[in-house]
C-alpha cells in the first residue's frame, strides 16, 4: 500500500511474542519503510516486585539493531531501570493515562 500510493512513512510493527518477532524479521524486506518493533507485553510480574525482563532481552538480541526497539507493558517508576537495562530503544507506559480520572466539564453559554 505505501508503495503504491508512493508514501514514505516510517513503519512501526507490534509485536507480543518471539515468534511474530522472528516473523517480522523474516519478511523485513517486504516494507523498506520499517523503523522500530514494539515488543508489547514481553515482562513478567513476578513476586515481592520482580520483573522477568527474559523475553525481552531475546527480542533485543534477535533483532541485534536492526531496527529499533520500544518496550510496553508493565513499565512503571520502579520498573523503568530494569526494562532500559535489556537495551531497548524506547519505552512507552500507558500508566501515565490508564491512572488518570475522567472530569466532565461542559461550558455553557446562554445568549
């Protein structure tokens, strides 16, 4: 479709598991205009506050800087240091909007 409507655009594709990331390796030439894989959910919650950052960290290495690389998933203030340490490029948390509370305003005007 880029091509064809002759779009250059940089391309982000999600990913959750280390198949889709062997997946999206694989056919990396199909799309010139692929920048960064997101590795969704690729953490583990673990006890007394633990992460496992190990799949993670398999994705990092598979992709090897071909491309960049942005975490989501289970990033917060106490979890960002250990996410950053696996080498990804970005990290994303929706924390900062799945927390916050509605507030319905509405202005009205009589004229």
């Amino acid at each position: 479709y880029l091509t064809e409507q002759n779009l250059d655009i940089p391309v982000e594709i999600e990913t959750r598991t280390l198949e889709e990331v062997e997946e999206v390796l694989e056919s990396a030439d199909m799309c010139p205009q692929l920048e960064r894989i997101m590795l969704d959910n690729m953490t583990k919650k673990e006890s007394a506050g633990k992460l496992d950052v190990t799949m993670l960290e398999k994705a990092v290495r598979m992709i090897d800087g071909k491309f960049e690389t942005e975490a989501s998933g289970n990033v917060t203030v106490d979890t960002v240091a250990t996410i950053a340490s696996t080498g990804v490029t970005y990290i994303s948390s929706g924390a900062l909007t799945h927390s916050v509370v509605a507030l319905d305003i509405s202005l009205n005007i009589e004229l």
